[in-house]
C-alpha cells in the first residue's frame, strides 16, 4: 500500500495510533483543527501547527513575500477559529534556501506581524535554519478557549442546520489563475487571486459561535466543503444533505465560471483554502443564531443544508435530482492532486 492510494488522512489515521500516552487532562488530540488540552479547571489550551514548502504550496514566482507570511500564519489562525478559540501566541520556524533574498524574508516577516497585530497575537520565538533548495515555513499557534465554548468536528447532531461562514470556491479560482498565468484584466479577478494569497481568518465569527447556544460541530474549509463535511460526518457518526442553489458563490467566481465555463457549485464543493468556517446548529437555534450572526457581522451566516442519519452525503438540486457525492478536495498524497 502506497500514500497514493490511502490519502494524507489515512495516512495520519495510520500514524496516530499509539500517540496519546498520558490521557489526562487531554480533550482532543490528533483529528481536529487544533489539540485541545486543560490547563485549569475552566480553560483550554489549544495548539496547531501548519507547514508551507515552496514547490508544494507556493512559489517565490507567484507569490510576494509578504502574501506568503500574512497566510502562512492565517491558514493557523483559522484552526483556531474552527475550535471557537482566541489565538495568543506564535512560533515562526522558517529553512531558508542561499537564494532566497533578504529583503523577501523580511517582507514575509512584516505579512506575519500585520496580521499577528490584527489579531492581538505574539511572535514569541521559533527557530532558523539553512535549506538546500526549497523555502520551508512551519508556524506554530498557541489559543484558548473555555471548556464549554469549545468547538468540535464529532459533535455533529442529525437534524442539525448547515452553515457556512463565507463563500466557497473564490481561492480555488484565484489559484487557478495563477497557475494558469491568467492576467486578472478585472476587478472580479483581482479579488479572486486576493483570496487565495490572503484569505481571512474567521476568529472573530469562531468566537461568536463558540458562544451560541446550539452550536454543536465545526471545522474550517481549508480542505475544501465536501472533504471537510466529510470529516465532520465520519467524527459524528452521521450523514448530511447539501442544497445546490443554497451554497454561497460569490459574484467574483460566476462571472470566473461563466467566462472560463466552470461549473460554480462543483468548484465550490472541490476549492480548497477559503477557510471559511462550516458548523451545525440544531434546528430549534439556528434561525436565532443566523439572525444575530446578521447583526453582528453584517453578511449572512449561509445555510447550505441538514445533518441526516444515514452515513451519507448527498446533493440536491434544484430541479429535485438526488446524488451522492465525495470528498473532492485537497489531499497532499492523493494521485488526484498531481
């Protein structure tokens, strides 16, 4: 068996065995956005950690380098924001190649601080060191969270309202762009390839759910939306039902799709790297929840379907066709990626 064929999931499935030797004090290990552990009686500490390498992530080519530090520490500022937490702390560990110019290295250091600042979060520290060919950024975030507001992937309910945070699919189509070396001769493309390069954490909008009453499961859309539900329905035990015409595309990504004759909810449930976030409220709270996420935020909070019991996931649209459908979105080892 190769990682082709089981996946970067399998693969951490595989390796997570045997991993947690002491299970006191430990609320969520391997398999969430971030490791959960008490450190007093009402307060969580929550660790994440996320590594960029040049070639697989990003290129010096296509990127500036202050994009690359802003969403270096942006993709872990939004594994906070998927446990409901306030991120504190960071650690910057970076392998520098001898071709990579110093003041590229400082441009990602200012990317790094302005969002750091944005958010009240301390560079405390990390490590340096020389790398043959490849730029390596490896970030380490440090949150909190009261035991309660806690949010997780396994605590899907059947019955429980889909929502998203944000729009779905606008990264995958400024990625494209970029690869594709299309010029972005309008504003809409502009704004595409700006949410690939410096997407926006949703820590203010995790908080808010983290304190919502109903709240029950959430993750962030780093994935892509069908690989992410599929985390929560594999962790809940459950199923879920999408509505085609309910999933939010931006007007940026249908003038994208028409010009470039993609299907916008097929890039949406694929894209990767919107890092909105996804959760599920019960049906009794959702509607309040929705109305105050409203008030607070002043955009919706996008209901895009129902968690079933029946293991499965399916999409229906709007002329009442039924399918079924699967993860599609990223996976480092999967041959789809290639």
């Amino acid at each position: 068996m190769t990682l082709k064929e089981i996946g970067e999931f399998g693969f951490i499935k595989k390796i997570s065995r045997g991993c947690l030797i002491r299970k006191e004090n430990i609320v969520r290990a391997i398999g969430d956005d971030a490791a959960a552990f008490k450190t007093d009686p009402d307060q969580l500490t929550l660790i994440t950690t996320d590594l960029l390498v040049e070639r697989i992530h990003f290129s010096r080519s296509t990127i500036a380098g202050y994009d690359l530090g802003y969403k270096a520490l942006a993709v872990n500022l939004s594994d906070i924001a998927a446990m409901g937490g306030a991120a504190r702390e960071a650690f910057i560990s970076i392998a520098i190649p001898e071709d990579c110019p110093l003041d590229y290295l400082e441009d990602i250091y200012d990317g790094i601080k302005n969002l750091a600042a944005k958010f009240n979060v301390n560079i405390l520290g990390g490590d340096t060191t020389n790398s043959r060919i490849d730029l390596i950024i490896n970030i380490v975030v440090h949150g909190t969270v009261a035991e309660k507001e806690l949010l997780r992937r396994d605590a899907a309910r059947s019955g429980d309202m889909i929502f998203t945070t944000g729009f779905l699919g606008d990264s995958k189509a400024g990625l494209h762009l970029i690869l594709n070396d299309i010029a972005a001769d309008d504003e809409s493309l502009e704004m595409l390839i700006k949410a690939h390069l410096l997407p926006e954490p949703h820590i203010l909008e995790g908080r808010f759910l983290a304190q919502q009453p109903g709240i029950h499961a959430a993750i962030d859309t780093s994935d892509g939306l069908s690989s992410d539900l599929r985390h929560i329905v594999e962790q809940s035990n459950v199923g879920a039902r999408l509505y085609a015409d309910k999933i939010p595309v931006s007007e940026n990504l249908k003038k994208f799709c028409t010009r470039f004759d993609f299907d916008s909810v097929k890039y949406a449930l694929s894209g990767g790297e919107d890092y909105t976030l996804l959760c599920t409220a019960s049906p009794e709270t959702a509607d309040k929840i929705a109305s105050e996420f409203q008030k607070e935020f002043k955009r919706p909070l996008f209901p895009i379907g129902e968690i079933t019991d029946t293991r499965q996931m399916e999409l229906i649209w709007p002329n009442g066709r039924i399918r079924s459908f699967s993860p599609s979105g990223w996976d480092h080892f999967k041959e789809q990626n290639k």
